[in-house]
C-alpha cells in the first residue's frame, strides 16, 4: 500500500465511530511495521483483545477493510466507478417507487457514460431502464427517454467495430510479448495477416468513436514496429497522441493512466 492509501485506509477506520475498530486500526500498524510476519510478536502485543482463537477472524476482517478502503481510494477520480455508482442509485429509487428520481439520474447518467465512450456502462443503464418501464406508473410519458435512446453516440455497426479492434489490440499485446522472446516465421505470418485485415477495416480518421481511432493507430502500430517499419509506426503513434490531445474528455486521471500503460506495454 502507497503512504496515501494507509492514509486514507486508517482515517476512514476511525471515522467510523465504532469503538471496537481501535483494536484493528493497532492490528493494521501491527503489521505494517514487521519486515516478516511474526504470530508470536502479534499476540503479545495486541493480547488479550486479540488471542490465538481471534486472530485468524480478525485479519480476515482487516483485509475486507482494506479492501474495500482501496477500491474507495482507487475510484475517487474514476468517470467509470461514479457512472457505475449512479446506476446503483437508479436500482435504489426504483425499488423504493422514485420513479421520477430515476429517471432524472438516468438521463444524465446515459448522457456521461455516452461522452466517455464506457459503452460496457451503458448496458448496464439500459437494463435498468428496461425494469423502470416494468415496474414504473403505466401512465409516465417516455418520449424524451426514447428520444436519448435513438441519439447514439455511435451506431451499432460502429460499436461492432470497436469491439474487434479492442480484441485485436489485445491480440497485438500478446504477440508483441512473444515478439520479445523468439520472432519466428509463425509469429510474422499472424502478423502480416492481422495487418492484412487491418487494412481492410480502412481508419476512420473523423470517426465519431476515440477508443475505436486509438485501438486501430495502435494495433497498427504496433505491427508495423515488430516487422521493423518504424518510420510508419510511430506515425501511428504521433497520431494517437494529437488525437488524444483533443479530446479533453479523456484527459482525465483513469484515462490518462489506460494510455500511458498503452504506451508502456508498446515501448518495452
């Protein structure tokens, strides 16, 4: 654990107001301090609030909180974990009768996960809109719910698209990490043959999708690299960057991080 997620682990437990936290707060700072796991030493300090019958309880319970405190930690910034948030609250008020209440969120909901591209997200948003029409007033006017579902942010063949191409990129890591240990004429044969069928996707250098542009320039790329083209490569490479750069909404922590861990994997 980083100094800050210790930080925010130990705060969060004693924000708690539960008394009974203080005894897994030390057991933490117990641990945190030995170089080699020591029952003995655990036992002797922390004793008798914790013993040999509770121990085992009671470092399972620890590990639940710090889990639970890292995934809070880790999605303080993430567009994807606040979407994923609001789609929870949409459940809620719905099985509590707010219909209206979710409605309102679904909207703006739909409306954020559409200009950050998690399309994943937005399955989810419309199967519980699809229990909203269930369960709701058979009264309530959809027609401006309709409307947000006809005004896709990219159309279904588009999507088809991107998907092949995330699976294609993938494909591309795998053999790049191949690559690294034994280029044989196997490994250059799928490599000439994914490229072969990169080609005729064509690259939609406007298209309205940015992750569908970053998987193509970047498989490409990174093809191109593992057959010794590098001038065309890293041309894909700087087109990824200047496409990335104008778009500030994936400027954002979590998708600043993607592309860097995109970049490194490549660079290698």
């Amino acid at each position: 654990m980083s100094t800050a997620e210790k930080f925010y682990f130990k705060r969060n437990l004693s924000s708690t107001g539960d008394n009974g936290q203080a005894i897994y707060k030390k057991l933490f700072d117990a641990l945190a301090k030995q170089s080699t796991y020591n029952e003995a030493d655990l036992l002797k300090k922390l004793g008798p609030a914790i013993n040999r019958k509770n121990l085992s309880f009671s470092k399972h319970y620890l590990q639940k909180q710090i889990c639970q405190a890292l995934v809070q930690h880790d999605s303080r910034n993430s567009v994807s974990q606040n979407i994923f948030h609001q789609a929870q609250l949409i459940r809620i008020y719905r099985q509590k009768g707010l219909t209206e209440e979710a409605h309102a969120l679904w909207k703006k909901a739909v409306h954020e996960a559409r200009s950050h591209e998690t399309f994943g997200l937005l399955g989810l948003l419309k199967n519980e809109f699809e229990k909203i029409l269930l369960f709701s007033n058979l009264h309530t006017r959809y027609d401006q719910m309709h409307g947000l579902f006809q005004k896709r942010s990219i159309t279904y063949e588009e999507y088809a698209r991107l998907m092949t191409l995330r699976d294609m990129y993938t494909e591309t890591l795998l053999l790049k990490r191949n690559a690294h240990f034994d280029l044989d004429d196997s490994l250059q044969q799928r490599i000439h043959e994914m490229l072969d069928h990169l080609h005729e996707m064509k690259e939609e250098k406007d298209g309205n999708s940015f992750w569908s542009r970053h998987y193509y320039r970047m498989s490409k790329g990174t093809l191109l690299y593992l057959l010794n083209r590098s001038k065309e490569a890293f041309q894909d490479f700087i087109d990824c960057w200047n496409d990335w750069k104008k778009n500030p909404r994936f400027r954002s922590e979590e998708h600043t991080s993607e592309l860097q861990s995109h970049s490194d994997l490549v660079c290698r």
